[in-house]
C-alpha cells in the first residue's frame, strides 16, 4: 500500500488535507499525520491515522516521521526568515527516506510575482528542483478567510479598507485547496508538475458589496493609496514593519498577482468551488 503523509496536519489546512484524504477513501493506517504536538490531533489518532513528531526545525525528527512515507505533502512553514531552511530539513529528509514524491504548497506565480512571500517559496521550488525528487508545485492564490476571519471588523466598521486599487483576487477556501492537494498526492503520473490554483475571482469593492448583499450590514470598499494604508494600519496597533508589509500585500494585487484564469484548483479538487458569497454566508452563520 502507498503511504500519504501530510506536514503541519495539526494546522488548518493540512488538517483538511488529512481530512480530505480519508474522504476519498484513504484507509487510515495508510495516512500519516506529521505535528510538532502529537496531542492536539489525539482524534486522528483514535480514528486510525498514524500520527508522528516531526518538527521542520529538527532534522533528526523529521527523519523518524518519514521513515516509510511513499509520498508527502510538505505544507509550507509560517515563520518567515526561517521557512526556506526549514522547508529544506523536510526535503532531505524525504530524500533520506526514499520518498517517491513530494508536493509543496506554494504561492501564485511564484516564479515571477513581487509579492513579498514569494522569496522563500520560489527557493523552496529551486530546492525541489534541485532534490531530484519527483514534485508537484501547488502555487496556492489568497485564502478566502483571509478575508471572511475579518468578517465582524468590516461588519462593526461598515467598510473593507485596502489599497488594492482594481486588482482581482483569485481567492479559494481552504477546504478547497485542500482537496486539490489530496489529489495530488493521490495522483499516479509520472513527471513533475507545477499548478496555478485559485477561485472565483474578485475585487474588494465587489467583496464589499457581497458582504452587504449577504448580511443586510452596508458595507463599502474604501481604497487608499499605500502610504495611507500603511498610516491606517499604525493607527490600528500594527508596528512599522507589519503594517508595511501588510500594505505590500495589497500592492501585489493591485499588480494582478493574486489572479489567475487557470482552472487547475477546480480540476483537482474534482467540485465546483466555494464562491465568495457561500464562503461570508457560512462565516456569518
């Protein structure tokens, strides 16, 4: 039997990996769940999931949790300026356990875009490259809770406050690009592969007028130029840093970097996708 295992399966998106991976019929003994914290997915464990320590920044732990590991799925870290060498402990050791194949959860475009998280997947990508490992990129666009978890704040503030411009966001949930991630593991093709994934795309004025649409609140799109986001975002508490950063985000899709026409994320996942009125409809709910 081939064995799947999946990286951060404690988090929010490879928990709905794991989750989707069992769906389509994964038996459990056959999944392997990789956390840092065995406790917190003590469920999985109960449900017949193999569950195993395995922390990016410990090679040696990495290198018991992959023993037998046929195909992996490494979720990318969230620490920036240690993700690369940490995103390169779990290749090694997946090379050191014979690993078959390896899928990395990457960014839109990250071969050419300018948004400021690019850095670390594009030298995660070269790394794969490089490993001799078969691989398949899994270029993720914004998750739509990035947008519906601040759902209360535009609701008591009546207004999505970006510097976005026109730029369209290609935004999907989670669950959704978890089931193109469980498929790509289960995928059986030989070669490598590289996929552009995002949604129903959208601008935030017409994300505002969603909102209101679905929630009866009037909310409006109140754009503004960087240097005033970033003002703004000082205002709310955020440091320099944060808030310029924060504010870069908003300037890759005023650019057109988080969109995309590619139909690859609803091909794999094999469903019609979750559009952003159904994604604020279940957040408000």
């Amino acid at each position: 039997m081939t064995t799947h295992a999946v990286t951060a399966a404690s988090g929010r998106l490879g928990r709905l990996v794991v989750e989707a991976l069992l769906e389509r019929g994964v038996a459990p003994a056959d999944v392997v769940a990789v956390v840092r914290t065995p406790a917190k997915v003590a469920d999985l464990a109960g449900r017949g999931v193999q569950v195993r320590r395995g922390d990016y920044a410990e090679p040696r732990s990495l290198a018991e949790a992959l023993a037998g590991v046929d195909r992996l799925l490494l979720v990318s870290g969230d620490t920036p300026g240690e993700r690369v060498a940490q995103h390169l402990n779990v290749v090694e050791a997946a090379k050191a356990a014979g690993v078959r194949r390896i899928a990395y959860t990457s960014i839109l475009r990250a071969d050419s875009t300018g948004n400021p998280l690019a850095p670390d997947h594009r030298a995660t990508e070269e790394a794969l490259a490089a490993s001799g490992l078969a691989h398949t990129v899994l270029r993720n666009g914004w998750y739509t809770e990035n947008y519906t978890d601040q759902l209360g704040r535009y609701l008591a503030a009546g207004e999505v406050l970006g510097s976005t411009g026109e730029g369209r966001v290609s935004a999907a949930t989670r669950a959704d690009y978890a089931a193109a991630a469980a498929a790509a593991l289960l995928d059986e093709g030989t070669g490598d592969a590289v996929h552009e994934l995002g949604g129903p795309s959208f601008t935030l004025a017409e994300l505002a007028a969603t909102i209101s649409e679905v929630t009866g609140t009037a909310v409006v799109h109140r754009d503004v130029t960087t240097a005033e986001h970033v003002a703004a975002l000082r205002d709310a508490g955020l440091d320099e840093g944060t808030a310029g950063f924060v504010a870069a985000l908003d300037a890759s899709i005023a650019r057109g970097e988080l969109a995309t026409d590619s139909d690859d994320l609803a091909r794999l996942a094999g469903r019609p996708l979750t559009g952003p009125a159904d994604a604020v409809r279940a957040a408000s709910a």
